[in-house]
C-alpha cells in the first residue's frame, strides 16, 4: 500500500483508516546494539554480552533493547509518507499504549507497518494524527510492538 495521491493536508479526515503498508527493511546486527546501549547507558547483559546472552537468556542469544526498536518507527513512518507533503512542520507528539509482545534477536530484521487511525483538528492549521504503528519480526508471527504514534503536523 502506498500514500494515496490525494493525500493532502486539507483532507487528512478523508484518510483515516488507510494502511500504508510496512517499510523496507531494517536489520539490527549487534554493532548497532552495542551503539544504543552506548548511547543510553543501557549495558544489561541480555543486550550487550553475546556469550552470557547465548548461554543465560530464554532468548538464545542478545536481544535489541525495546526502545530502540520502538525509536525506529519514527523513521519508518517518515519513509512511508504519514506526513503530507505539504505540511509545513510535524512534530512526534507522543506515544500510547506501546505493547513489547515479542523479542527481537540480534541480527534480525524489522519492518514497519503504518495505519492511519485518526485526525483530530488542534487549533488553527493543525492536526494530530493517531497512527497504529506496528514492528514486525521477519519469520515471525508475533510483532515485536505495537503502539499507538502521535504526530502534530502542521498546515
């Protein structure tokens, strides 16, 4: 599913329910692990020492830390065009009801599912878009999040 062509600021409401399909590919080697875990200070073992993780973990090995699966999706969305071109600003607003349902393994890869759910007028020339966003886990089932994505875009 892509962005529909007459997809425009003006007539977001005309939208809500549109699927805009999953985003390419992105895989989580251990390097970009370790450079989250760098970068937040979040050194648990589960994440970062591939033999404890191998030997210790229900998972079988390292596992990427949930926020940075759930920092991907504001990337994703932006690739998958949630914001209309002509915009003029959009801010992430916030996040709800965010569910970890499975692990995501070192070295496996992501894509991003995007469903517009709603558009809320909030003041002169902006909208807040309620996105379902959901992390899917090539060769899995189960999604490794589900949440609720807020954006305030700007006419």
């Amino acid at each position: 599913m892509a962005r529909p062509d007459d997809y425009r600021f003006a007539n977001l409401e005309r939208h809500v329910g549109h699927d805009f399909g999953v985003s390419a590919p992105i895989r989580l080697p251990q390097a970009r692990i370790d450079q989250f875990a760098e970068a937040t200070g979040d050194h648990q073992w589960i994440h970062v020492d591939v033999a404890r993780a191998r030997a210790q973990s229900p998972f079988g090995g390292p596992v990427a830390h949930g926020f940075l699966t759930l920092a991907l999706v504001a990337s994703a969305m932006d690739e998958l065009g949630i914001v209309p071109d002509d915009a003029t600003a959009a801010f992430n607003y916030g996040v709800e009801k965010v569910r970890f349902l499975a692990p995501v393994l070192a070295g496996s890869q992501i894509r991003v599912r995007c469903v517009l759910q709603a558009v809320e007028a909030r003041g002169e020339a902006r909208m807040l878009l309620r996105i379902t966003g959901k992390v899917e886990i090539e060769n899995s089932e189960k999604p490794a999040l589900i949440g609720e994505f807020l954006a305030l875009v700007q006419g």
